[in-house]
C-alpha cells in the first residue's frame, strides 16, 4: 500500500492557476486511472481532469470554489494492488454520458453570443461561483452575489457583474466604467496576452499570401445545401476550407509538425504530428479560444460540420475538455463577412502555423485576356521559421488553393 499525491496539472501552454469547480468522486471512493476524477477551471474553459493513477481517494485537500496553481497538492490516492483489482470490478459496468452540444454557424470568429445559455451560478457545495475579484468587491461594498447575475462561464459572477449591481446601472452604465476607468485583466485576456507575447518573442515568423476564388466551392455547398434533409448540421465554407488543410498537411509532414526544445541545446527536435489536428480561432467574451478538432482527415464534410459545430458550441459554453484544447499543427482564424480584407495572425504556440482567411468578396480579376468579377479572397499564412522555409510554405499554401478550387471534396 501506498499514498500517491495528486497535483494540479498544467493544461496548455501558459496556465498558471486553476479553481475547482468539483470532484467527480468523494472520499473512500475507488477511482480507475484515466477515469474523470475532478473539474477545473481554467484561464479558458471548464476541464475535465482525469486520475492519473489507480486507487482509494482517501484525503481531499482542495474544496470546490477554491484556487490553487499548477503543481499545487489537492488530493492523496491510496494505491493498493487488491483496491486496484476492486476498482476494476465496481467500474467494469459503470458508463459516462458525454454532454450532448450543437453549435452556431460560423464566422467561427463571430459567434451569436445569444445562443450561448447560462446556468445557474452555483456551485454544488451552495456557493455563489464567483471570481475571487467579485467576492472582494462585494465584500467591500456589501453587494449581496445572491443579487448578481453572472455572466462568466458556467454562469459565474465577474466583477464587472457585481459592479453592476453597486452602481445600479444596466449595460450602459457597466459599459461607461469599462471606458471612464483602468480595468484589470481578466482571467482569459491574460492568457491571450501571455501565450501571444511568447509567441511574439521567441517564434520566428515569416508570412506567405495568396489569393482563392470560391466559385466552384460555392456552387457545389448551394446544391448540397438544397438536397440537404431537414434537421442536418449546415456545412459551411470553414469546413471545406478544414478538409482542404488536412488533406494537405497530410501531404507535407514537415510542416505538420511542432518545434520541441531550446534552438541552442542539441535536444531540440521536430516533432511530427500523428494525423491532421487543426485549431479553431473562436471569439469569446474578452478574450479568444483555439479549440481543436482532431484527426479532421477521418471525416467527410457533413461529419466534419457537425463535430465543428459541437466544438464551437462547447467552446462558448466553457465546457471544452482538456484534449480538446491541446494536440493541433495548426489554427485556421476566419473573421466572416464584416472581417477585413486581409490580416496577419500570430502562431499559438506549440503550433507551426495558422492560416487566416480575408473575407469574401467579389474582384475584377484578368483572365485569358479578358476582365471578370469573381469571388475572392486574401489567404496569409503564418509559419514558424523553425520548422519550414518559405519554398515549403509557398508549395503548402498553394495546395491548398488548388483544392479550394478543385472538385475532388469528401463529403460523407
């Protein structure tokens, strides 16, 4: 017999704190390794944290509500070979049902936030869930949370929310002291500023452009769409555009692939990537996720719009997993219709590259000697100079084009 301490676990590249939303077993329990153990909030979403090892959960030293940073103690296993055999067997029937999600339409990048339902800010121990900055403040001024509504994920009370209530102001007056007043940053907007920042100072990265019509992939979405039996999830133009990358990163492994390591040790590698894992650039409120959707090259458009659109809905929930935030290559960022012509997206670190896609719009374009009005938009490809040159990036972005405007599309 043996006790195994457990500890907050890094998920992502910059987290450094984590609030317990609740344990997923209580004391005297018998957990399996790799069984959901707990939930953690993080800087970006609600994870679900699995037991790393076999054993009795027999001392919990973290509560719901409570914050604590990475490698931080929460929790003490007893692992013991006869409790490990009992574990087996109380889990052997057990079953765990998957939140069932939908999700929006794209601009992947402007959501509805008006879809997104809120639940209930609290917490299964009876408290209000609540940022440590709000139950300050509310202490402070003898706001009572019981009053706030929250506007965080899960339903959570920010300051700004509790602010609200102490100024008794609606949307106009919370909007007038964001402007009247320094604000501090939030959880999410600090980690968005902290990976970006990395990504800024230490991967070296160079651009290439190219432009791509849309006529033919328009086209053939207008017919799908119209034979398209009621209640099936709408494909959209980012999944196609997701297809086309997967096929092509498939097709060049060494961009497919992330840089490990110190560039001035010998243990720096490249490491490549088992299948097409490419992030979504999601816009949430203050700040922006990058969710993954894994092994995109198993999947036909129509499966590949409905997998994209749960992502994107558990994104805006705060309800991503932790492998679902974790594993990509590369991010595609598309700001929609009302998004500019064309823009520069930094690399989120450990990825290679992220492509970002102007929005759609009709340009005179010479072809064969004659003047024509086509659909057009601006491609730009970020790359991490690490790990490709610009002969390969130009080859990779190409491709992709070629297949945007081909024919030769999956779609079941």
């Amino acid at each position: 017999m043996a006790l195994v301490p457990l500890e907050i676990p890094k998920v992502g590249l910059v987290m450094e704190s984590a609030r317990l939303v609740r344990w997923l077993k209580k004391v005297g329990d018998w957990v399996k390794e790799g069984e959901p153990l707990l939930e953690l909030e993080t800087e970006k979403s609600v994870v679900e944290i699995e037991s790393p090892h076999s054993g009795r959960l027999v001392e919990v030293l973290l509560q719901s509500d409570q914050e604590a940073h990475v490698g931080d103690r929460i929790a003490w296993l007893e692992n013991e070979a006869q409790g490990a055999a009992a574990a087996h067997s109380t889990f052997a029937g057990a079953t765990a049902a998957a939140p069932a999600v939908s999700s929006p339409e794209p601009p992947l990048t402007a959501p509805d936030r008006a879809t997104v339902a809120r639940t209930a800010p609290f917490a299964p121990s009876g408290r209000i869930r609540s940022s440590p900055a709000a139950r300050r403040f509310a202490a402070q001024h003898a706001v009572d949370l019981r009053r706030v509504t929250g506007t965080g994920p899960r339903g959570r009370v920010q300051l700004i929310d509790v602010r609200r209530v102490f100024e008794g102001q609606g949307a106009q007056g919370v909007a007038a002291i964001r402007a009247s007043e320094p604000q501090p940053l939030s959880s999410m907007r600090r980690a968005v500023a902290r990976s970006m920042t990395l990504s800024n100072a230490t991967v070296p990265q160079f651009i290439v452009e190219r432009g791509v019509e849309w006529t033919a992939l328009e086209n053939l979405r207008a017919q799908l769409l119209k034979e398209l039996p009621h209640g099936k999830p709408r494909p959209s133009v980012n999944d196609f555009l997701l297809q086309a990358l997967a096929r092509t990163l498939l097709a060049f492994p060494e961009l497919n692939a992330t840089f490990v390591g110190d560039v001035s040790s010998s243990d720096a590698q490249i490491v490549p990537a088992n299948g097409a894992h490419i992030g979504l650039a999601v816009a949430v409120d203050n700040g922006l996720l990058v969710p993954v959707l894994h092994e995109v090259e198993r999947y036909g458009i129509l499966e590949l719009a409905s997998r994209r659109q749960d992502l994107v809905r558990s994104a805006l929930q705060g309800k991503l997993k932790r492998e679902e935030l974790e594993g990509a290559t590369l991010s595609v960022s598309n700001l929609g219709a009302r998004g500019p012509d064309r823009f520069t997206a930094i690399i989120s670190p450990p990825q290679s590259a992220i492509l970002a896609v102007g929005r759609r719009r009709d340009c005179v374009v010479a072809q064969d000697g004659a003047i024509r009005v086509k659909p057009m938009s601006q491609l730009t490809l970020t790359v991490d100079h690490r790990v490709a040159d610009g002969r390969l990036a130009a080859d990779f972005l190409l491709s992709v084009v070629e297949m945007i405007e081909g024919d030769a599309w999956r779609l079941n």
